[in-house]
C-alpha cells in the first residue's frame, strides 16, 4: 500500500517538473547532437 502512495506522489512530482524535465532532455539531446556524433 505504501508503494501505491508513494507511486501516486511521484507522480504528481513528475507532472509538476515535467517541463523542466522536457527542457533538459532537449539540453541532453542538443548536446549529444553537437557533441557526440561519433559517440552514438
């Protein structure tokens, strides 16, 4: 029961920074775009 709660609070911590999250991975994507060709 505890993972339940506990599942449905990360949750709604995800869905309160998801922009933030959408923001870094296009940083990570951009990066390993300019970056790292060669290392995909």
């Amino acid at each position: 029961m505890e993972n339940l709660l506990w599942f449905i609070y990360s949750l709604g911590l995800i869905s309160k920074f998801n922009p933030l999250l959408k923001r870094a991975k296009e940083f990570l994507k951009g990066l390993i775009k300019r970056e790292g060709g060669d290392l995909l």
